[in-house]
C-alpha cells in the first residue's frame, strides 16, 4: 500500500512539473510577443511624422526653406 502512494506521490511531481514547464514557455512567448506588437505602433507614429515633415518641406519649398510669417 505505501509503494502505491508513493508512486502515486511521484507521478503527481512530474506531472506538476511538466505543466510549470509548459506555463513557463507559454509566459515566454507571449511576453515576446508582446514586445513586438508594442513596437510596431511606435514605428508607425515615427513613419507618420519623418512623413509629415517631407511633405511640409515639399510643400513650403525644399530642404532649407522655412516656414515664414505673411507680416503686414
């Protein structure tokens, strides 16, 4: 009876074992795939302003012209 329960005992362990394992990866995973997803908009609002600002320069009248007040 006792070689029984202490099977039974290390069955349980391994098993408890194999599914923090499996948790753990899991974790991994969508932590990496949350930094990667967190990243893209950040490169899209950069590509939106280095857009903006080629498009005011085009627009204003090359790479060294400014924007000028109209004064009366």
């Amino acid at each position: 009876m006792d070689m029984n329960v202490y099977t039974l005992e290390k069955q349980v362990e391994m098993r408890l074992e194999e599914a923090r394992a499996t948790s753990a990866r899991q974790a991994l995973v969508a932590s990496l795939t949350a930094e990667r997803g967190s990243r893209f908009p950040i490169l899209a609002v950069l590509a939106t302003l280095r857009t903006g600002r080629r498009l005011l320069r085009r627009a204003v009248g090359g790479r060294d012209a400014s924007l000028r007040v109209a004064s009366d």
